[in-house]
C-alpha cells in the first residue's frame, strides 16, 4: 500500500512541476466557460426552463474523452523508453502496485480538475431560483468520478503496451472512442447481440443514469469492472516484460 | 540488497535531485528518507545541487546522482555498468576515485571496457570472452602470471645492438628487444632479479646509463593475449595485436 501511494504522489507532483496541470485545468475551465455562457444566454433571452449542471457535465464527458489518453500516455511509455522502469521493477514493488499507483496518481488529478467544475455548479445556484437540483448535481459527480477511472485505467493500460507515448496515446484513444461508439451498431442492426452490445456502450452507463440523477448499481459494477480488468491488463503487460 | 547502477543512467528529468533520490529510498522501504537521502549526496559530493532539477546537470553529476540512487539502501554489493562511458576526463577521474572510496566499504562489482580502468580501481579482474570467462585473477597476479617474466627497459647513449650483446651476456636473461637510439627491453624470469648485474655491465661496457626501469604488461596486452589464446583467427586480423607478436617475437635467448 505504502508503494502504491509513494508511485502516485510521484505522478500527482509531475503534473504540478510541469505546465501540464495548469494548461489542461485552464483549457477545459475556457472550453467549459463559452459553453456555459452560450446556455445560460440562450435560456435568458428565449425564456426556456433554466438550464441544469448538464450543460456542463455533458462537454465535460466529450473533454475527458480526448485529455484522458493524452494525459495517462506518459504513465508508462516514458518510464519504459528511459528506463527508469528498470529501476522501479528492481525495488521491492509489486507490479500491480505499479499500475495502480499510476492510476491513482492521474485519478487524483482527474479529481482536481473536477473540483475546479465545480465553480459552474456554484454560479448557476446563484443565477437560478429557487437554486440547482442537488440531487442530481451529485448524482452526475459520482458518475463522472467512475467513468473519469474508467478513462484512465484504459490510457494507463495503453501506456503499458509501448515505449512510444504517440502510439500509446493513439491506442488509448482508439479503446476509449470504441467504448464510447460500441452501442452505435447495435441501435442499427436490431439483431443478436444488442443487448451485450449495448450493455458494453460507456455512455449507457452514464448518460441513462447518472446523468438523469439515478444512481443504479449495475452501472456503478459496470465502471468498477471497467476499471478492475483494464488494470489488470496493464499489469499483465508489465508482467510480461519481466519475462521477457 | 543490491545496489545497480545501469549503463544509461535511469533518471527522471523533470524531478529535483533531492526529489529524486527521496522518491527511490521511499520506494525501497529506507527509513528516514529524505535524510538518507542528504547523506548519499554528502557521499557523492552533490549536497550543493540537491534542489536543482536533473534534467539541467552535466553528464557526470547524472552519473554521480546515479551512484547515489544506487547506495541508497546501503547495499552490501553494487553493480555498476560502464559508469565511467561517455565522461569527460576529469569526470572519469572523478567517478573512479568515488568508486574506489565507495569500494572500501562495500562489494562493487563493475563492467567495463576500459583496461585501465580495471587496472586502476579493482582488486579482482574477470576477463570475458564470448561469454566465458577466461582469467579471473588481481591485476599484478594476472600480469605477473601471464607474462611469467619481469621485463625492464633501457636508455643509453650509444647503439642499441652493441648494448644487446653486452646484456646478452649476463646470465638470467631470457629475451632481448632492441629497438632503435639506444632503448632497449629485456626480459628475466618471474622472481630473478639481475638488474644490478645488468645496470653494473652496461656502465662498465662503456655506456652512459639514462633509463632504466620496469615495464607492466598492461592489461590490454594481457586482454589481447588471452584472447588470442581463445581465438586465434579473430586477432590474426587486429592490427593492434600483430604488432604486440611482433615485438614478443624479439631475439631469444636460451
């Protein structure tokens, strides 16, 4: 455990000595801002119902998709090509105390990142009365926390399988965007295999759920599973290099 | 424990030096690290530069950072992998002198391609080739061993082939190597010491004595040779090698 958490402060700090943190939290807080600003100016002007947390939750989710594997691409790969990874390998830490350390490094800056949302939660409470459903403001937290895990262990097993960032960026893009268009075939063809098509579809999980305020159980499995496997790969991978 | 330093030192760039060596001593359970870590950089000579970042240091300092990682755990041996390839020269020395002060304590067990290297800083030398191991002996023993002679070289003023035959002369002496302006190399066999005699006929044949003094083998010659020993068709080619034949290959005398 000790391991764990000494690999991820390493990682949590590397984000914060690099322009890395700060650019990402700048760039998705701007993105996030003129969406925000769009919604909140269009419902004033044409008098709609008030807009909920899901103007930002939404772009948020379409954000993460794309920083994730750009941001775990490095995890790995980089210990690999210059082969710090050695020397990690030859200190008493097990592999999966590798792999989850990098995960839990990233996912607490994930959780930064989140946290700094928050101030879009905070505004709209101000602009609009009575003030913002809480219930599903934290319903639509807890399900990004659980999908933005899912999203890492993903880029962080992509990382595990090259010394290259660029290819481990691209293959962990490439998982994510299938996870993300798996349940697109099923909605056209309508024949066998829908439902495990369907039940495979990250955003299911999310947008039927979470996003509508309902915690389910099955889809908070389907993220810890998510997760669970994915790290369990990478491990595998840096197992096999040991071997090797 | 071990203690390993790899031929391309594993560093994070974009980590402080004190960062760095922090991190290591946490990942391998060391008590107190961050003082731990202060004392290997004592030890290495690098306590100034502890909040700089690795990524800005030379060469060397990489290489002593390295060094430092690697003493962390204060391991019984180390294992060090070329550690002085790609210094400079007063690097090298620098690092070499660490090494032997480090080596006072502890085990080092260290690869390299450099003979004198070896020569300088090790008590023990391995020599491989091809995978085996083919002398395995200290430095004096393998040279001592292996030339199975004591040899000595001369200077004087006057003709080198006149000065030959009055060396010649003196018994004890098992090969005379003449060369050119009055210098000279013989050969006695291991433990038979005739320098005085030696040093008494030259004066009294007429010579002015300018030097005179003991050759090592150095360890490539005692590299080449063993190698040849293993492998005859790979050295015939070396150029290197066929001038060292050349002058084994002096005047013999029985």
């Amino acid at each position: 455990m000790r391991n764990i958490w000494t690999i991820a402060r390493r990682e949590l700090k590397l984000y914060f000595i690099s322009p890395i943190a700060y650019i990402v939290i700048l760039v998705t807080l701007f993105i996030l801002g003129l969406i925000f600003y769009v919604n909140i100016l269009a419902a004033y002007m044409q008098q709609y119902t008030p807009p909920t947390i899901q103007v930002v939750i939404g772009p948020l989710v379409t954000i993460f998709l794309f920083s994730v594997p750009a941001l775990t691409m490095r995890t790995i790969a980089e210990e690999t090509r210059s082969g710090t990874l050695e020397l990690v390998m030859t200190s008493p830490v097990r592999d999966w105390e590798l792999i989850i350390g990098k995960w839990l490094g990233a996912m607490i800056f994930y959780l930064v990142i989140l946290a700094t949302t928050w101030v879009f939660a905070i505004e709209l409470n101000l602009i609009i009365t009575p003030g913002i459903d809480q219930g599903l403001l934290i319903s639509n937290y807890i399900g990004l926390i659980l999908l933005t895990g899912f999203f890492i262990s993903i880029g962080v097993f992509a990382s595990s399988l090259f010394s290259n960032q660029i290819a481990a960026f691209f293959t962990g893009l490439g998982i994510l965007l299938s996870f993300w268009l798996i349940g697109l075939p099923s909605q056209a063809m309508g024949t066998f295999g829908i439902d495990f098509l369907s039940y495979l579809d990250v955003g299911n999980h999310f947008y039927n759920s979470f996003y509508l305020g309902v915690i389910d159980l099955k889809d908070v499995v389907y993220y810890l599973t998510g997760i669970a496997l994915f790290l369990f790969l990478g491990k595998a991978m840096i197992e096999i290099r040991r071997w090797r | 424990m071990i203690g390993y330093l790899p031929e391309t030192v594993p560093l994070y760039p974009e980590m402080t030096v004190l960062d760095y060596l922090v991190f290591m001593a946490d990942l391998r359970h060391v008590k107190q690290s961050k003082q731990r870590a202060k004392d290997v950089l004592k030890m290495v000579n690098m306590e100034d530069r502890q909040t700089g970042y690795i990524g800005n240091l030379s060469k060397g300092m990489r290489q002593r950072i390295g060094l430092a990682q690697a003493l962390l755990h204060e391991p019984k041996v180390l294992i060090l992998d070329e550690p002085t390839i790609g210094l400079d020269p007063s690097q090298i020395i620098e690092v070499r002198s660490l090494i032997q002060e480090l080596g006072q304590e502890r085990t080092i067990l260290l690869s390299t391609h450099i003979l004198s290297e070896a020569q300088q800083v090790c008590n023990r030398v391995l020599i491989i080739n091809k995978g085996h191991i083919v002398a395995e002996d200290s430095p004096e023993h393998l040279q001592a061993r292996l030339t199975g002679a004591q040899r000595v070289a001369i200077k004087v003023q006057g003709d080198s082939d006149e000065l030959a035959s009055v060396i010649a002369a003196t018994p004890g002496v098992t090969l005379i190597l003449p060369h050119p302006n009055g210098e000279l190399e013989f050969e006695t066999a291991l433990g038979e010491d005739v320098r005085a005699q030696v040093a008494k006929s030259i004066i009294s044949a007429g010579f002015d004595l300018l030097e005179f003094h003991t050759v090592n083998l150095s360890l490539e010659e005692i590299f080449l040779q063993l190698i040849r020993e293993e492998d005859d068709s790979f050295l015939d080619s070396d150029s290197a090698v066929s001038s060292h034949k050349n002058r084994r290959e002096g005047i013999k005398y029985a």
